[in-house]
C-alpha cells in the first residue's frame, strides 16, 4: 500500500535562507515533529493548540505532481521534522521527474540517502546524530542567546564538518543588539565556515503569497502560548 505523507502545508516561494537564497522553490512541510523547541515557528506541525483540525494525506505521486506544476528549480523538504517519516517514497517518486529535492532537518534522526541537499539546523532538545552532521551541506545555528555559537562549537568539538555554518538570530530576537553583535563579531573574529544568516523571506511574506500556505502559528517562547 502506498505511503501516505501527513502534510501540514505546501506552497511555491523562494528559498529565504542558506547557500540557495533567493531560488524558486517548491515548500512540502510534513506534520509532525518531536522536538518542541520552545521558540518554534512551525507550531502548527506539533504543538495541539495549533494543529490543524484535519491534516492532508498525500501519496508521493500527488506531491510529485503538484511539484511539477509549479516547475520550482527545487523541492524543499521541511517541517516539523521530515526524518520521523519512511521518505524513501516521496524521494523515489521526486527522481522519477527529476526534481531535486533539499532537506531541512534538526540531524536527530537518520537521513535517508538521495537528498540533493541537506541542511541541519541542530536544536538542544534533541542533539543531531555525528552522520547527520558529517552529511550537512550547510549547518544553520539559531543564535538564541549571546553564547549560543560557543555552546554549539564546543558542542561538536570546536570544529565543524560543513563549510556554511549560518549563524541565525533566534526569529523573536531579530532585532536584539546582543544577539546581532554576538553574529557579526564571530564572522569578524574567525570568518569560515561561519556566516552572518536571515530570514529573509519573512520579511517579504513571500511564503503567504500562495494560498496554499497555512497562516503562521504564533511565534514560541512565551509561556502563556504553551511552548
Ligand atoms: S525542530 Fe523545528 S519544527 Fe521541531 S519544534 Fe524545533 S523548530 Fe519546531
């Protein structure tokens, strides 16, 4: 029987973050995800005040077809956590039409082989495993206190594997001077693989142009919300 993907959204946009900023890309966001971080942006794949009411069930076939008629350069899957799912399906039927497919992933859980890229984006609730780290095209770090970039460096031993290591403001903290000097003076200091990262697509709203987007859930970090 076919695998069916619990789908929280999809939508065509651009990349907003990493090596492959600004390219058009094709967002298929999983439901589901065990981690909890408590400023997570994607709430609404886990956390029970904001999934929703009835998920999308969709074959691979289904989502390589609607892939295929947005004509993205490349897929990108996210979450939630992807890696809790079999992808073995959905990986098998994006090759079948030639469409790259990029991961995004907190590196906790085993990484299926046939990603054209992964990013992981390491989260202190639940540690990435070494392979995840040694398959990371790019890294990205949320900087969500001042020593954060320490506390990950001396983490993996004081030496990264990948050579972009982003270094993300935590999303609420965007505008937080400590945060902000914290990034810019790590670059200044060291340089590779450390750079200075963004969200930039939330700034344009880029993903809620499609209406397939789902509204953000509420940013984390606030105890009255719950996480
Ligand atoms: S790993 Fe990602 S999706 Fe999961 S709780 Fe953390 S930020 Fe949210």
């Amino acid at each position: 029987m076919a695998e069916l993907y619990p789908v929280n959204e999809t939508f065509l946009s651009w990349q907003g973050e990493g090596v492959h900023l600004g390219r058009k890309a094709f967002f298929i966001r999983l439901q589901g995800c065990p981690v909890k971080c408590t400023w997570c942006d994607s709430a609404s794949t886990w956390h029970p005040q904001y999934v929703p009411k009835q998920v999308r069930k969709a074959t691979a076939e289904e989502l390589a077809a609607e892939v295929l008629a947005a004509q993205p350069e490349f897929v990108v899957l996210t979450g939630g956590e992807p890696c809790i799912h079999d992808l073995s399906m959905l990986l098998a039927a994006m090759a079948a039409v030639k469409l790259p497919v990029h991961l995004e992933t907190c590196g906790a859980y085993p990484i299926a082989d046939g990603f054209a890229w992964v990013t992981v984006s390491p989260k202190w609730a639940k540690p990435p495993l070494a392979e995840s780290l040694a398959r990371a095209d790019e890294v990205k770090l949320i900087v969500e206190e001042a020593d954060s970039i320490e506390k990950w460096t001396a983490a993996v031993g004081g030496k990264w594997l990948s050579n972009h290591v982003w270094l993300h403001p935590e999303w609420s903290k965007r505008a937080d001077p400590i945060i902000l000097k914290a990034i810019t003076e790590k670059v200044k200091n060291v340089g590779a693989p450390y750079r200075a990262g963004w969200q930039v697509h939330k700034p344009y709203a880029a993903d809620s142009l499609d209406e397939r987007a789902r509204p953000p859930a509420p940013l984390g970090g606030d105890p009255t919300k719950g996480f």
